[in-house]
C-alpha cells in the first residue's frame, strides 16, 4: 500500500519519514530512482513531501523551494540541504568563529533564486567587543535596507531570543551556517531537551568541530518544525548568469531597468546604474563586492574588515 508522508531525516543512504498519523518509517530509495534525471548528491532531502510503499520511497512531489549548494566532493553536482521551508535562519558569527561576508551573500543568492525567504542572525552578541558591536551595527544597516530581517542573539544571555521564536512559530525552519556558530545551541534554546550535541571551537584555528552529521527536522512545542543542518565551511554555489545573478541582488534589480545596455554586467560598461549607485552610496560597495567575486567565480572572498566607504559619505 501506498502512503503518503514528509522526510524528516537523511543520511544519504536512509530517510526516516513521517506519514500523517505520526508514524515513522525508514525508507531508502532504489539506484534506478536515482537516475532520473536528478544531477544532485541526494535525490531526497529533508522536507520532500514523498510516497513510499514497503520501505521504498517510489515518488517525490514537486518542490516549492530549496536551498541548494554545490557538492563538496562532487563539482559537477549538487546537494539540496533542506526542501518545502517557509525561512532560512543563517546563522553567522562575528567572532569565533567569523562568518566571511562572502559566505553570507552566496547563501542569500542562492535563497533568492530558489524562492527561499531569509533571516539573518548574528549569533553570540554576549561575546562582541566594542568594535564588533559597530560591525554588527553596520551589517544590520546594509541588510535591512535591502528587505532582510536581521537579528542579533546569544543562548547565554537570552538576547534576541524571543523575537526568533516569534519569527519562527508555525513555520518550517531552517538553521544553517558555519560550524561553530552556535546553530545547536540556539535550538537547545529554543526547544529544551532536544538531542543535538554541542560543539567546541578549535582553538588552534577559531573553527567549529562539526557535530551535526546530517540533516534533522524536529517540532517545536510553540508551532512549526526546525531543520538542524551540518555545519558548513563553504557555500558553493551553482553557477548562474550574469543576468540572473544580478536579479538575485534585490538592490541591483532595483535600478538595473535604468542600465544603458541591456546585457551590462555592471562591471565595466558606461552607463550602468548600479555602478553609478554604488558610487553614490544606494548600493554598499560591500555588497558590490560579493557580486564581483561570485561573478568571476571566486569561492573563497576574503573574510572582509567591515568597513564600508559608503558609510562614511
């Protein structure tokens, strides 16, 4: 018999998958399933809403959104992290361990292309130093601006925590973001008692020791469902165009209609609005930045001193 059912948990070989009653399954999916057509790591991710029959999964609906990275080990394909999500948390760090803004505008990229709304947080404020609290400050300034929620939260102190679970409620979350940015800790927070480990940091290198191991969608008490995710060292990004990566900068879709050529990459042509509205300061030069280098395809951005000219006009 056919049922119907939402995967909860993957490890690549095996999903765990939750029918209508509540009831738990463990499923896998057969090589030719695999085969068709799908060029990612993982045919099935956590969120698929999915059937199954005899411990086989044997259909996946169609998706209403993703978060999708290029595989780490695999160039030439891709690995879905979670599917069907209401909001992305990115959950970042401005001190150990420092999430590089490049890192944050692939994620946001990625977020707009596959229709996947985002929220950033800036994890740990109990730890910033005066000058981290200017950065946070100044983070907040560039992102709002241009549509993103931006929270500021510490699992220690408490801050910014009851607007995240404000957020969140009756939602399906998810939660990524470099390892060691405190990702379990803010669920621990948020939902007691759940089994999620915590890990150190390096102190050797200010990186987090990878304590996820595979993704997880767990319910939350106050409504809606959390998807826990690996802690990652890098977003790789599928390849866009220039025009559609340009569309996914909500700040240069804004102006870009008013481009003098219709193809301009917004790199060197005369006439480009969005050169003219960086220089005037509408657009951060920081944010103009992260575009140049996902244009050219520079994966590793330098980790960035936050300080923007713009500001200082």
């Amino acid at each position: 018999m056919t049922r119907q059912g939402r995967v909860i948990s993957s490890t690549g070989k095996e999903y765990e998958v939750e029918d209508s009653a509540g009831q738990i399954h463990l499923c896998k999916v057969k090589g030719n399933f695999r085969l068709k057509g799908v060029k990612t790591t993982n045919p099935v991710a956590v969120g698929d809403k999915v059937a199954f029959s005899e411990g086989w999964i044997t259909h996946i609906e169609e998706r209403r959104n993703c978060i999708i990275r290029k595989s780490v080990n695999l160039s030439k394909q891709t690995h879905i992290i979670a599917a069907n999500i209401d909001m992305a948390f990115l959950v970042t760090g401005l001190t150990r361990p420092r999430t590089p803004q490049g890192f944050i505008d692939r994620f946001l990229v990625t977020g707009q292309a596959y229709h996947v709304p985002v929220c950033l947080v800036f994890n740990k404020t109990d730890l910033f130093t005066a000058r981290e609290k200017e950065e946070f400050g100044q983070y907040r300034r560039i992102y709002e601006a241009i549509g993103y929620q931006v929270l500021g939260t510490s699992a220690m102190s408490g801050e910014g925590m009851e607007e995240l679970r404000r957020i969140m409620k009756d939602k399906v979350c998810l939660f990524s973001g470099n390892s060691g940015v405190g990702k379990s800790a803010l669920v621990r927070y948020l939902q007691p008692g759940l089994d999620i480990r915590i890990g150190e940091i390096s102190a050797t290198h200010q990186k987090g020791k990878h304590t996820t191991t595979y993704a997880r969608m767990y319910p939350l008490s106050f409504g809606g469902h959390i998807v826990d995710t690996p802690g990652i060292k890098e977003f790789g990004m599928v390849k866009f165009t220039t025009e559609e990566l340009s569309r996914y900068f909500p700040e240069m879709r804004e102006v870009m209609c008013r481009c003098r050529f219709n193809n301009c990459t917004h790199e060197h042509e005369p006439g480009c609005a969005v050169k003219q509205a960086v220089e005037d300061g509408t657009i951060s030069d920081l944010r103009y930045e992260s575009y140049l280098n996902i244009l050219h395809g520079d994966e590793v951005p330098r980790p960035g001193l936050l300080v923007n000219k713009n500001d200082k006009k």
